[in-house]
C-alpha cells in the first residue's frame, strides 16, 4: 500500500473503534470500505442481531438509502454448524472454496455461495476467541477483475481490527442491557463500575468471581481495581471506548475478564467501565475459589450486613474498637473494596463462613 492508502486504512480503523451499535459499523462499512476495496454490491451478517444487511458502497443523499435489512431464512442451520469457528479461513474468495483451493470445513453457507457463481465474492469472517460474531460478502460483477492479492492483503489486515470492535460492541450491548435488564444474564458475571473504580452493580455470577481469590491470596476485585486504574492512565487522553483483556490465575484455574472502558461523551457522563467475568474452563464454579475468610473475620462481616457500626460490632463480640477496625482493614485489604457498602455488595448474596 502507497502512505495515502496507508493513511485511509487507519483511518478506517480508527472509526470503526470509535462505533458503539451494530448499526453504526454498518453505516461505515457503506461510507468507507469501497475506498479500501472496490466493490459493487455486500451483504453483511450480524450473528448477535442475528439479522442480515445487503448495502452498496454510499455515493451520495441519504445512507438509508444504500441498504436494506431482510431475514436471514438459514441462520439457525448457520448457527448450529457453527462449532469450527477459528479454524476455517477468515478471509477468502468463493471461488478458491469452491475450486477446493482453500478449505472451509463445514462451510454452513455452501448453498449461498454456490448461487453467486455470476459475482465474483471475498467473505471475510468476523470471530473473537472462537466466538462467531459475524461475515462480511463483497460482491463485483464479472465484468470486473476478480479481487487481487491487494485486495485479500487489505482485508486480512482489516479482518482482526473489526473482530476486536465487534467484541466491543457486543460487551458494550451486554453491559448496557445490564443496566437496565438483568435477567437472563446469569451465564457470564457482568459487573459495572464508576469512573473511581466503584462497584455500582454487578449480576450475581459477577459478584461471585469478584470475591475469588486469586494465586497472590487477594481477591479478584483488588486486581481489577488495579487494572481499572491502570488503564485509565494509559487511555486518559483517548475518547469514546477502549478494552483490555486480562487472566487472572486463581487456585482452580485462570478467570478471564474482558474490561471496557466507555469514555465520558461531552461532559454528559462520568467514564464507566463494564466487566465481564468468566472461567476459561466453563465447568468450574466460582464458589470453589471464594475468598477464605478466618472465624473471627467472619463475624465482623456479618456485623457489617447488618449494618452494625464498629462500636456496636465491638460490644456484640467483646472486642475493643481498635481491634474491629484492625480486622475490617484487613478484610478490606483481602477483598479488594474500598468501603462497607462494596464489601457488603459483593458479600451478602453468597457468604462464606470458615
């Protein structure tokens, strides 16, 4: 690529990152991509929406104008067959799969492919860590060259870029759903925290993996915390959302959380950043790997969810002050919380007694 392709291509990228809906990926694909590849005609897949969108590159008026949405009749066979997502090819020709030049195994849109022998097609498939988000079709007519090593070259460098923002999108999606619906969420923990690194909500999975504890003997949330601050700093003068992936190892095995940062807009919103939690051997329990906590540490949490002061858990269990709150730094210092309300959050649904 010459630097103003090189220019455009990050550009590109770049507002591809910065898009917070489906929608709005799409309508960059219909405004950006033909400037990087030429195409005549696309269809775009959506597996979260589960919806599929034929658009044509945007010349002029209106963008609704380019793209129509319609039902995808097959998808459910499409979603099914779907269990060699990240070993087929991410991005190649229909006519190298259908010459066996490259190799799809169990290719779920065969039937499609075979009816577009009059275009010549690129797919690129869109997937995270496994996860089947989506595929991308561009069509020329063949009265046109077929697309080139040029063309398969940009797109393979494009094809990593937008599975990370559709990742994205899709934790952006669940955690905003998080806030105003929690059912059906009881999969995957889910947890929501203000600008200061403060739990403010959290699915009870979530609340569970927070109180893990982890390899180093401090909880799960105390490492988040850390994280969260961290990344703050590094993306203090970026705007709209950025992630990070960590593994935090815990005695049973490693707990993957996905941290999304969603950078105030105007003023209108403090940051916030969504986690989701989840264990990368799906059998494991986050019950297995709750913190321990000792007798003695045990009753003074059980103060606090009752909403006991110091002096009052102090009288009730013939200790003096002083010793209460040597004992409550200390649980504060194990779970990672910063004040009673978090510990009593992420504590009163699943206590655990020595």
């Amino acid at each position: 690529m010459n630097d103003k392709q090189i220019i455009g291509f990050n550009e590109l990228i770049r507002q591809a990152y910065e898009c917070r809906r489906f929608e709005d990926f799409l309508r960059l694909a219909i405004t950006g991509l033909h400037t990087l590849v030429m195409y005549d005609s696309g269809l775009f897949f959506c597996a979260i929406s589960r919806d599929s969108s034929f658009f044509q590159p945007y010349i002029s008026g209106s963008v609704d104008d380019y793209y129509k949405k319609t039902p995808f009749a097959e998808r459910e066979e499409y979603l099914e067959r779907n269990d060699t997502a990240g070993k087929e090819a991410l991005v190649y020709k229909a006519a190298d799969y259908r010459q066996g030049i490259i190799t799809v195994p169990d290719e779920p849109r065969s039937k499609f492919l075979s009816t577009q022998a009059e275009y010549h097609v690129v797919c690129m498939r869109i997937l995270y860590r496994g996860q089947f988000l989506g595929e991308i079709y561009l069509h020329r007519n063949k009265d046109k060259p077929d697309f080139d090593e040029h063309d398969m070259f940009r797109l393979r460098l494009l094809q990593p870029h937008i599975s990370n923002v559709f990742h994205i999108i899709h934790s952006l999606t669940a955690a905003i759903l998080l806030e105003t619906d929690k059912k059906g969420l009881d999969r995957k923990g889910l947890c929501l925290f203000d600008d200061e690194a403060n739990l403010i909500a959290g699915n009870m999975a979530g609340l569970e993996m927070l109180g893990s504890s982890t390899v180093f003997g401090s909880s799960a949330l105390y490492h988040i915390k850390e994280i969260m601050e961290d990344f703050q700093t590094e993306q203090s003068r970026a705007k709209g959302a950025a992630y990070r992936f960590e593994s935090l190892k815990t005695p049973g095995g490693e707990l993957l959380a996905d941290i999304l940062l969603r950078k105030k807009h105007r003023g209108k919103e403090s940051n916030r950043f969504y986690v989701s939690l989840e264990f990368a051997d799906e059998k494991q329990s986050a019950a297995e790997y709750r913190f321990k906590f000792t007798k003695r540490e045990a009753d003074i949490i059980d103060g606090v969810i009752q909403g006991k002061s110091n002096p009052q858990i102090a009288s009730s269990l013939n200790l003096s002050r002083n010793t209460v709150k040597t004992h409550l730094q200390k649980i504060f210092k194990k779970t990672g919380v910063s004040t009673r309300s978090e510990l009593v959050y992420i504590l009163m649904l699943n206590q655990e007694n020595p």
